[in-house]
C-alpha cells in the first residue's frame, strides 16, 4: 500500500497542474481560419548553471543587462542572491545564472554567444518549447513559437488590430500591450489602445528602403502615420501607465504585456533604456543578391519589433541578434495533451484498480467519453482541447483525493490500532489511569471519524493528527512519570541497602555476612517493571529486607546457642579439670564435693536436646560461679596454710636471729649491733604476735627480720658462702623458705632473695 501512496503523490504533483500550467487567460487568432493560441505568463528564461528553463514571474520580468557598452542600457529586474542577473555573455564568460536573450532558434543550446564573423552563419532551428519548462508543465513540447505569419496576424490583421495593442509602462517597465480577441476593459482602469491613424501595412517596401530589395514578395508592416510624423508619436509607453496591481486587473481580463528588454547584439545588450521590444519568431528567410561574380543568399529571421513610435515585423541576422522569446500553446498542443492526460488517467486507474474498482470506474468511464468526443475529431476547437483535459485532470483530481481520503482512513485506522496497542500497555498501571483515560478518549474520537463514511480527507487526517498528538503527548508523559518512577525506585533501593547496612554487626559471622551480601545483591539486581506502579514495585524491595532481618536473627540465635553450648562445654571441662585437681585433696573435700555436683547438673543441662541459650548460659554463668566459689575457698585454705606456714617462718627466723644476737650480745664490740638486731626482733615480733597480721605483712617481717640479721652478721663477719647451696635448693624447689646455718632464703617465683639482698638466678 506504500507503494500506492508514493505512486499516488507523484502523478498527484505530475498531472493537478494540467495543461495550461503557466498559460494566461487570453485568446488570440492567429490567422484568417479562426485558430487561437495562449501566451506563457511571461518572457523565456534559462538557468546557465543548472540547465533550467523556466517563464518569468510576471510578465515586467526581465533580465537586461549590468555594463553600458554603445548606450545606457540599465539592469532589468530579475535577481539570484540579491544579486541581479544580466545577459553580458560576452564581457562575463563565466556568468552562470539567467538569461532571458537567446539567438534564433536556440533551443538546444540557449547559452550560445556568435561573434560577428559569425554573423551570416546558418544555423538549423531548435524550437525553445520542446524543453520542459518548470513552471510550465515541466514536460516536453508543451510549448511552442509564433511564426512571422501568426505574429503579424495578432499584431496587425486581427479583425479590429488596431484597437488591440498599446504602448505601456507596467510597473516601472516599457513594453507593448496585445489584448485578446474578446476584450473588455476592467471597470476603473483607462487603456489607450492603438494611434490616431492606427497600424497599417503594404506589401511593396518604400523607396527608401533599398536595402531590401529582393525579397519584394516578403510583405512588410509599420505605422506609417509614425513613420511621416515621428513628432506626434514619440513617448507612446507613458500614453498608459499601470502600477502592479492595476495590471493585475487587465490580465485576469486576458491582456499580454511584451516587455522592452532589448537585444544582445555582437556580444553586448542594447536598447533595453529606450524600451526596445525584439521577439523572435520561428520563420526562417534567405535574402538573395547578386554581385560582380555570384548570387549570394543570407539567412534572416523574422522578428517582431516594437519602439515607441514603430512595431514592425523586422529581419535580424540568424547568429548574433539574441532576442526575447515568448511562447504560445495552440491547438495541436492541446490536443496533445489531451492525448497525455488521457494516458494519465489509463495509467493511474491501473494503479487503483485492485483495492479502489469503483473509483477506478468511474475514473475510466469519464476519460473514455473523453477519448470519443474529442482526442480524434479534428474539427474539435482549442477551447475544447483545453476543457477536455482540464475535465479529465480534475476526474483524476478527484479520484486521487477518493482514493488519498480512503488511504487516510486506511492510515487512521492504523493509528487508532497502534495507539489501542499502546493503550493496552497502560491502562493497567494506576499511575498512568489519568494519561490512559485521555488517550481512550481520544481513540474513540477517532474510531468515531474512521467510521464515518462522509468524512473529508481533511477531517481524516485531522482526526488522526489528533489521535497521533494525543498519543506522542500520553508517550512524552507516561516516559516523564516512568523516569520519575524509576528514580524513586532507585532511591527506595539506596534506602533499603542503607536499612540492610544498618543490620549488620561489628561481630557478626562470616554466614550472616554473605547472608547481608547477597541481600544487597538481589536489591542491586532488581529492575523497575514498568507494567506495575511504583508502589507495587517498592514493595518488591521490603521483602527482600525483611526476610534478611528474620534470617541474621535466626542465624544469629542459631550461633549464639552454639556459642552458649561451646562455653558451658568448655566451662565444664574446666571444673572438671580443677575438680580432678582437688579431689583427692582432703582439705578440699567439701570443695570439691559441691563442685562435682555443679559439673554434673551443667552437663544435664548440656545433654538436653533442646536446651535454650538461657538454660545454657544459666548453667554456664552457674558452674562459673561455682568455680569461682571452689577456687576461692581452696585460695583462702591455701592462703590459711601459707599464713601459717609464713608465721611459723616468722617465727624461726625471730629464733635463728634471737640465736645470733645471744652470740654477740655479751661482746661489747657489737653492742650497737646487738641493740639494732634486738629492735628489729622486738618490732617483727610484734607483727606476729598480732592475730590480725596479713600475708604481706608476714612476709614484709620475715624479709625485715632476715635483712637485720643478715646485716649483723656482715657487720661481724660472721656470714657463710650459701650461695652455691642456694641454688641447689633452687633447682628443686619453688616458693619455699630455706634455712641454712640460721640464715634465711625465699624462693619465689623463680627468684631466689638472701639475706644480702641478692638475686640468684
């Protein structure tokens, strides 16, 4: 159906301009059996660099020139990039733009530029309208030239000729006014046709002009009234003139306006100041004479010419006068394109034949009563060519805008099926109820118009713009609200990671991190569904967060009773440990007694299967505390033994010293010792003797009363080298006291402190 359309549009643009494409309204005989012809809406134009043909704007439109050579000739009004053009070939040989003076016959080559010598040249005639013109139908042969006769029967031999030319200026441009065969002049405009004496002819040439003999049967036309007092017909142009708008008027009225845009001559432009006006013809005529040695032939054309007070017909040289052309389109060319259209319309019924038969009939029954009324009666008038083929290119018109309205309905019910497809998509989703609304609304508008069997193309096509509007604007919404969505999504995402980080714990374990790590994971990897709402979509995130939080407490209690079992197990393989150390140990009887029974109803506890992380880490905190207790009250026996134990060392050192100062006491010599060693003896006894005396206080005397004493025997020299025995002792015990020769040794804590203060290793 594409296909359809593109073939649709193309002979659309082809054929709606028919055939009088550029042709203006008025009608013009051309010789004595009544044929008409139509002018071109204005002078023949070309395009040097783009091979363009084309006709001026309007009929004041011409090219001119830009630099004055033999007189003052001034630009005319045509312009490319605000530059204006001109037809100096010679003095521009790289000129590209338009041209509107073309040397006789020029069709085939319109840029040609002869020198002088090439003035006698024959040259075979190329007809300028066998070009297509883009503003004249665009097709070949739709056009054509004026022959000398038909030019001097429409300036001269017309019935009532001389009522149907006049001299002018329009719109600022000097040229010559023809006015058809039926004229009427617009209500509001004057027009000063003709001279006083009119235009008149002869068939003999006057005596004066010599230069023409030869060629006597060539008939030959002027005012002669202008000629014999050219002072009464001087400034003809400004007998009339019009401003745009007024000619506007005479040519809706079917007036042709030739105007005076010179010759190009031997290379340069000329006349175009004094309004000169040379139109060419298609006839060719050879003047011959005869000199001294041989008859000679030159080849003229026939142009007609025309200068404020003379129109004539006028021979130019073939080669070097480049003249304006305006066209004409006759009978014959009508009917040629009556031909033409009729094979259009063949053509185009074929195209709409499959899917439009009624269409394509009614086309075919127009064109066929064409076809027997008119393409083959030779006596068939211009007028009716003209009607026949008008008719035919506005049935094809018509059809094409039954078959472009039957496209656009075709083309709107496509649109009402993708905007329906569309609309499926969203008229689920909550958050785009009012974008869906809208959109239905609009749908049933336009099924509303494509059912409508007398809808206009236009109404069509309007409808589907609206749909197609409707539909872009519920598009661009939907996507702003999808991507606002989709970044509330992503931010909901970051939060629920935020509230996942925030379960997390300095000590968790490796299983409940990887539990965290994966859960941030699936947040991650979880994308925006655009078929739901932006709720339903957030509340895929909280379950993945929820579930994670029941997870690590699972798994967290799971490793906390395993951690409850590992310690109240360790915890009892330490009482046990410590049980076995003291049972066996009679002080500790009672200890040791209870502990057991501690251990025992722990491992209860530990061999219950389904034992709880309280139960367990009441059992632990319990036989921790009853540890606690056995080892407490074993230190406090222990430390009751060492008090004792430290006590009786006190009291055998106070001996051992009492021992020594019963050797010196009696020698005067050491009475100071003696005195000093029997202070010391009475101050640690008294540290004894007192119930409330501590470990440290015991042990704080018997390192006094050994240093006194050890003091008072170097000072007597009385003391041994004990040193070696020392460390004998030293090798087999460990926290003991020692007593050698009176002399005291604590060992304790792999140190060993004599009496002198001395460490042995």
């Amino acid at each position: 159906m594409k296909k359809l359309i593109l073939l649709s549009s193309i002979l659309l643009s082809a054929f709606s301009a028919y055939a009088v494409e550029g042709a203006l309204k008025g009608k013009f005989t051309v010789n004595a059996d009544g044929e008409q012809v139509v002018f071109s809406q204005g002078n023949l134009q070309y395009h040097i660099g783009t091979n363009t043909w084309r006709f001026a704007e309007n009929q004041w439109n011409y090219v001119g020139k830009i630099k004055s050579k033999w007189d003052t000739d001034v630009y005319g009004n045509i312009y490319e990039n605000g530059v204006k053009c001109h037809n100096d070939l010679e003095e521009d040989s790289t000129y590209a733009s338009w041209i509107d003076l073309f040397a006789w016959g020029s069709g085939n080559n319109p840029a040609s530029n002869p020198s002088f010598d090439a003035e006698l040249d024959d040259v075979e005639y190329q007809e300028w309208g066998a070009n297509p013109i883009s503003n004249g139908g665009n097709t070949a042969n739709r056009w054509r030239t004026l022959t000398e006769q038909e030019w001097a029967y429409i300036v001269f031999f017309r019935p009532n000729a001389g009522n149907r030319f006049a001299y002018a200026i329009v719109n600022g441009v000097k040229g010559l006014i023809l006015l058809p065969d039926n004229w009427t002049t617009p209500q509001h405009i004057t027009l000063s046709t003709g001279g006083a004496s009119g235009m008149f002819y002869i068939k003999q040439f006057d005596e004066d002009d010599s230069w023409y003999e030869g060629i006597s049967a060539k008939n030959y036309w002027y005012d002669r009234n202008a000629k014999q007092n050219p002072e009464a017909y001087k400034n003809h142009f400004f007998d009339n003139v019009y401003t745009a708008e007024q000619w506007t008027k005479l040519e809706a009225n079917g007036a042709i306006f030739l105007p005076g845009a010179g010759e190009r001559w031997k290379g340069y432009v000329s006349g175009v100041e004094e309004g000169c006006g040379y139109y060419h013809s298609s006839t060719k005529e050879y003047y011959t004479y005869s000199d001294a040695e041989e008859k000679i032939s030159i080849p003229f054309a026939w142009a007609l010419e025309f200068v404020n007070d003379l129109t004539e017909q006028h021979m130019q040289s073939l080669t070097t006068h480049a003249l304006s052309v305006r066209l004409i389109r006759d009978k014959n060319i009508a009917r040629a394109d009556l031909h033409t259209a009729i094979m259009a319309s063949y053509d185009y019924g074929t195209t709409i034949f499959d899917d439009y038969p009624d269409i394509e009939k009614k086309l075919h029954n127009l064109t066929e009563s064409y076809v027997y009324t008119y393409s083959d009666v030779a006596h068939s008038t211009f007028d009716q060519y003209e009607e026949a083929t008008d008719a035919i290119y506005k049935a094809m018109d018509e059809a094409k805008l039954e078959v472009a309205k039957e496209e656009a309905r075709k083309e709107l019910r496509n649109a009402i099926a993708t905007a329906q497809k569309y609309y499926n998509t969203i008229s689920e989703n909550a958050d785009y109820a009012a974008n869906a609304a809208a959109l239905k609304h609009a749908i049933d508008e336009a099924t509303y118009i494509a059912n409508l069997s007398n809808a206009s193309k236009e109404y069509i096509e309007n409808g589907q713009q609206v749909l197609n509007n409707e539909l872009e604007r519920t598009k661009e919404e939907v996507a702003e609200k999808l991507a606002a969505n989709k970044a509330a999504f992503d931010k909901e995402k970051v939060e629920q990671m935020a509230a996942i980080d925030a379960l997390a714990k300095d000590d968790d374990s490796e299983t409940c991190k990887a539990m965290i790590a994966d859960a941030k994971a699936a947040i991650e990897a979880m994308k925006y569904d655009e078929t739901k709402t932006l709720d339903a979509n957030k509340e895929q995130l909280q379950p993945i967060v929820d579930k994670l939080k029941a997870d690590l407490e699972k798994q967290r209690a799971l490793e906390a009773l395993q951690k409850s079992k590992e310690n109240l197990t360790e915890t009892v393989a330490q009482a046990q440990k410590y049980y076995d150390d003291i049972k066996n140990n009679t002080d500790y009887a009672d200890v040791s007694t209870a502990l057991q029974d501690a251990v025992k109803s722990a491992e209860e506890i530990l061999n219950k299967t389904d034992a709880t992380k309280e139960e367990l880490d009441a059992a632990n905190e319990a036989l921790n505390s009853e540890l606690q207790k056995a080892k407490d009250e074993v230190a406090k026996i222990e430390a009751a033994k060492l008090l004792e134990e430290s006590k009786q060392t006190l009291t055998d050192s106070i001996a051992a010293a009492m021992n020594f100062l019963d050797e010196i006491k009696d020698n005067e010599e050491y009475a100071d010792i003696a005195a000093e060693l029997q202070a010391e003896i009475e101050a640690v006894q008294a540290i004894l003797d007192n119930s409330a005396s501590t470990q440290e206080e015991i042990d704080a005397a018997i390192e006094r009363i050994a240093k006194a004493a050890a003091k008072a025997r170097q000072s007597t020299g009385a003391h041994e080298d004990i040193e070696e025995i020392a460390n004998d002792k030293m090798s087999k015990c460990e926290n003991e006291k020692i007593i050698l020769n009176g002399h005291l040794y604590i060992l304790r804590d792999g140190k060993v402190y004599s009496v002198q203060g001395q460490e042995v290793k």
